[in-house]
C-alpha cells in the first residue's frame, strides 16, 4: 500500500456544502425528493415512504452541483451518516452536508473524506449544526489530516 501523505480537506475536495435552509414548497406529484440526513443511510440516500416532494420550478432555485463524485453526511440528528449520490433527483436539505472529492481520489477516500467531517465537527464544537458548516469552515477544511 502506497505511503499515505499529509493534507488538508481543502487541498482535495473542490467544495463542501450543506442543504437548504429552509422549505422547499412540497408538491405530491412533484419528482425531486428533499433529502435530508436520515435520508442517508449504508452509502446510499433512502427515500422514505414520508420523504417529502417538491417539482421542477422548486428544483431549480435550490439544486446543487452534484455528480458521480459526490459524498453526502449527516451532520444534524443521526450524526456520520454516508451516501454517495448515484443520480438521485434530489433537493439538499440542512442536514445533509456534502462535498465532492478532487478526481484522482478513490472510492475508500470518499468515505473516509465524508468520515473526517463528522469527526472535524466534533472536534470543532460539541454540539453540531448545520450552520457550523459555514462558521467552521476554514477550521474543517485546513485541519492536517492523513
């Protein structure tokens, strides 16, 4: 096994991200799922029979940036829960933390990437929000890891 180097989140991820904060405008016939941290669940987001819907137009205010290299955590409620996205139409909600390792990482990376972040909350305040996302920021993402 390779040597494993010292580096910072931010040095191989090109983003970190959490969900809306707030409420999309639910619509039962409507084919975008908002996903939240108990959505994620043994690498994978689990729709409930109770996840919410919401349709297209509310899709496009809120959507983000994902791809076939994207990682989600749960950072609120369940704490370190992982999915990986796999095309999911999804809308974020707060407690579904997300990043997207750099190309060139491994699979086993991303979990251990989406792994750290918990930890790095943690570390960073004993009670965990969704907001610490953003007031944590630069601690998270600069913190040495290996």
């Amino acid at each position: 096994m390779d040597e494993w180097k010292e580096t910072t989140l931010s040095e191989v991820t090109s983003i970190l991200g959490d969900g809306l904060h707030g409420t999309p405008i639910y619509d039962e016939t409507g084919e975008y799922f908002f996903i939240n941290g108990n959505n994620l669940n043994n690498g994978k987001i689990l729709i409930k029979e109770n996840t919410k819907k919401a349709n297209a137009d509310e899709y496009e205010k809120y959507k983000k940036d994902l791809n076939d290299r994207t990682i989600f955590v749960s950072i609120n409620g369940t704490l370190g829960n992982i999915a990986l996205y796999n095309g999911e139409k999804c809308i974020l909600g707060k407690s579904a933390c997300w990043t997207k390792p750099l190309r060139g990482r491994q699979t086993p990376y991303i979990h251990l990437c989406g792994e750290y972040l918990v930890a790095a909350y943690i570390f960073c305040n004993n009670s965990i929000t969704a907001m610490q996302v953003h007031c944590h920021y630069p601690i998270i993402t600069q913190r040495r890891l290996q």
